[in-house]
C-alpha cells in the first residue's frame, strides 16, 4: 500500500475522521481484513437495520421514512461489530502508523 493509499478521509456527522489501514491493534480486526462477503453482509444488515420496516401483521417492507432510536441502532451496530470482530478485544491507545 502506498503512502497515497494509507489514509482516508471520511465524514460522520459532520466531523472529519482520520483513519488509517491496517491498524496497529492485533486485538481487532479492520475492515480491510473482511471478505468481499462479509462487507457485503454487514452494509445489508445496516441497510435492514436502519430501513426494513414491519406493518401490523408482520409483513415486512422497505421504508425510508421508518422511525428508529438511535440507541437502538448503536446497540445494533455494536452488536453486528462484535459478530465481524470488529470490537477491541480490550482498552489500547489508538496510534496512528
């Protein structure tokens, strides 16, 4: 990877964030250790989580406009992180490379 390629750039809620691949953790994974698949996966339950609606008899549709708390969904995301291990396995200092 060259040293263009090393860092990216990215907006979340409005604040810019700096991230760099690979980590220098070894007790996570980072997305770009993830398969094709598994990233596929993960955008799928994000997709699902944030618009997959339910009406009352349980059929289930997309809707853009589906109400959701964002506790829920951070609880949510937590949890699809874990099942990628995507979560720091314990507390370490982020260093950049």
């Amino acid at each position: 990877m060259d040293s263009a390629d090393a860092y990216k750039w990215d907006r979340f809620m409005g604040l810019e964030i700096r991230y760099a691949f690979p980590s220098v953790s070894t007790h996570m994974k980072t997305p770009d250790r993830l398969s094709q698949d598994e990233l596929l996966g993960i955008v799928r339950a994000v997709q699902c989580c944030l618009y997959l609606d339910h009406d009352d008899q349980e059929a289930k549709f997309w809707n853009p406009d589906k109400q959701w708390s964002g506790a829920d969904v951070c609880q949510d995301l937590a949890g699809l992180f874990d099942q990628h291990g995507l979560v720091p396995a314990r507390e370490e200092a982020y260093v950049l490379p």
